[in-house]
C-alpha cells in the first residue's frame, strides 16, 4: 500500500531540514506504534487530529475582528471545499500517474484537466473584494497595510539567507506577517514552537542524527537498492529515491522551462508604473483581472514538445510506482523503530530543547 494522494518519501538525507508541519507524512509520525516519535517529545501539533477548517475559520474571525478595531469593514473569507475522495486506492493513483505523469507537463496542456473540470476556486469571490473596490486609492492603501501591514512592517519579518549551491541572495518570511493578517496568525497559530526559525536551528541536529542512523541501517540500504534496480531494469538509473524525486524531477523541470522559454515567465504587468497597477486592480472588473493572467496560447512547437515530455514522465512515474511496491510501508516501518530508538536513548534533552521552547510536556 502507497502513500495516499501521490504523496511520495521524502528523502531521508532531507528529514533534518524539513518542517514539522510534514510531520504527519513521515512513518512513526503519530506515536501510536512502537513508542515514542520526535514529534511527540518536541511538541509539535498533532497533526493528524487537527480540524483545518475549523482553524481557518478561526483564523478569519480573528483577522475579522483586528479589520474592525482598526475601523474598517471585513467578512470572514470562506474559501470553496476542495474536498478529498473517501478511499483513495492504488489503482486511484495508478490512473492519476498514467492521465498526468509528474505533474510538470499535464497542467500547462490541460489547466482544467482533460475533461474541462474546474477547481472550486473557479467561481470564487472574495466577499471583501466590493467593499475594496469602493474605497478611495489613498484609503485602499490603508485597508491593504491595515490587513498585511506596511512594507516597512512586512520587511522587518524578513530575513535574507543564501543559496549554498548558486550563492544567491534569497528572502524568507518569519513569524506570522504583519497587519492583522499577521496578529492573527500569532493568535490562531501562535503556539506552534515548528514555527520558529530558532527552534529548528536547535532540533536539525537531532534530525540530522536520526537520519544518519536510519541511511545505515541495512534493511533500509537493502529496500533502495531493490528500488533502484527495479529502476534500472525499466531504463531508468537512479541510485535511490532521493535521487528520483531530487535531480531527476528537477531534469524533467529544466526540459519543461526549455519548451516554454520566456512564455514561463511573463509578468503582465511589465512596464507598468505602481500607480498604473493599483489603478488597474481598483478599476477593474473580476473578469478583467482573470483576463490579465491568463497565459498565452501555446504554440504548435510547444505543445508537441509538452506532449513528449508528458509521455516521459508518465512512462518513468509508472515505473516509480511499479517498484516503489511495499517500499513505503516497509520504509515506514523500519523508520518508526529506529525513530522510537532514537528517543528513548535522547528523551530528556528533547522535552528540555521543547520546554525551552515554551511547549515541552
């Protein structure tokens, strides 16, 4: 049995860096077999119990609330239920892998799928979006740095950190923004120690440590060379999962921005000054905004070459999953004993690390 919904392993090499928010997609994440889980003594949320619409919802009552204090109207957003199939089975995701490969290609082709459905998101208003519209430009801006704060505001949540591979300069958010979006996301979500930069600065170690046990373990170095020469007998050569799901979904990537050129990257608003955008966007009709960034026609060139890397990816997808097989559970399985292991041998440090946090147990 696979992960549901085309979730995939992450790579085992990449567990100390990621967010505990995925926690719920890693084996072991519940605790409920073979003892204790990280995520159990460090804290973090239980995942799997939370009511996401519910906290949504919380969520826009609370910015709701803050809009109002700051003297201006605001109807909580209710956002379309995507919804999800009761049991999604393995033939589910074998049909998905053969219509739509990687997902890299079959969007661009298909924005609406192949049988012109749209997302919830197709009719979706925003209730606020008349009231917006009936503000004056300079009131606008004060709605707008009222509901996400003031680019001086913004900026002080930001941090610049580099790429060790290209060297480049990059920004990341931290906290929970600014304006009342952010002051209610300090309250809805505020407990949450995973969502501070510092309290994963302090547990990667430990991460990074379980990691290291679980790539030497032999049932696990046995499992991805299976994997790999599966792989191998397909016409695919990929020393491990890792490698898959890393550079080789990212050549497949490179293919597709090659097909699409510039095309990819169009801004429409190119040559525009601010004033001309804010002008556009409080003039405008919902339509007329849709009508802006709705891409370009393909090309004949184009569109052959999408096709050709569709079938690519559908033809190396299918064969992840034909030798992916009980990988995942066996992975599981393995990782959660291991994990548990782990643990018991550093539980006290963990609930210190958490207490210091403000959310040990």
């Amino acid at each position: 049995m696979r992960l549901n919904n085309g979730v995939r392993w992450i790579g085992l090499g990449g567990l100390g860096a990621m967010a505990l928010g995925a926690c719920s997609l890693l084996p072991g994440g519940d605790g409920d077999e073979g003892g204790l889980t990280m995520n159990d003594v460090l804290g973090g949320p239980d995942y799997e119990n939370i009511d996401y619409d519910a906290q949504q919802r919380a969520f826009e009552e609370a910015v709701a609330a803050c809009m109002r204090n700051e003297g201006w109207e605001y109807i909580p957003v209710e956002y379309p239920d995507m919804g999800s199939p009761a049991e999604y089975t393995d033939e589910d995701e074998r049909e998905r892998i053969e219509r739509e490969g990687l997902g890299i290609a079959y969007y661009t082709l298909y924005p609406n799928g192949q049988d012109g459905a749209t997302d919830g998101f197709t009719d979706f208003e925003d209730p606020n979006q008349e009231y917006v519209n009936s503000l004056s430009e300079s009131e606008m801006t004060a709605y707008y740095e009222s509901l996400y704060g003031t680019e001086e505001e913004q900026n002080a949540g930001m941090s610049t950190e580099v790429d060790p591979e290209t060297g480049e300069e990059y920004y990341v958010g931290s906290g929970w923004g600014a304006g009342c979006q952010g002051a209610a996301g300090e309250e809805i979500y505020g407990n949450d120690p995973t969502q501070d930069p510092a309290y994963w600065d302090a547990v990667s170690v430990y991460y990074e440590e379980l990691d290291a046990r679980v790539q030497a373990d032999s049932r696990i170095t046995k499992l991805t060379d299976e994997w790999s020469a599966c792989m191998a007998d397909a016409g695919f050569e990929y020393d491990a999962p890792d490698d898959f799901w890393g550079d080789g979904y990212q050549a497949y990537n490179d293919r597709y921005t090659e097909i699409m050129g510039d095309a990819n990257w169009n801004d429409p608003f190119e040559g525009w000054t601010e004033e001309q955008i804010n002008d556009f966007f409080a003039s405008a009709s919902q339509d007329e905004i849709d009508k802006m960034f709705e891409p370009e026609p393909l090309t004949d060139e184009q569109r052959t070459g999408l096709e050709a890397l569709l079938a690519d990816e559908v033809k190396v997808a299918l064969a992840d999953f034909e030798c992916s097989g009980d990988y995942y559970d066996k992975m599981s399985e393995t990782y959660t004993e291991i994990e548990s292991q782990y643990v018991a041998e550093h539980e006290d440090e963990l609930r210190a690390l958490a207490a210091s946090f403000g959310d040990g147990e």
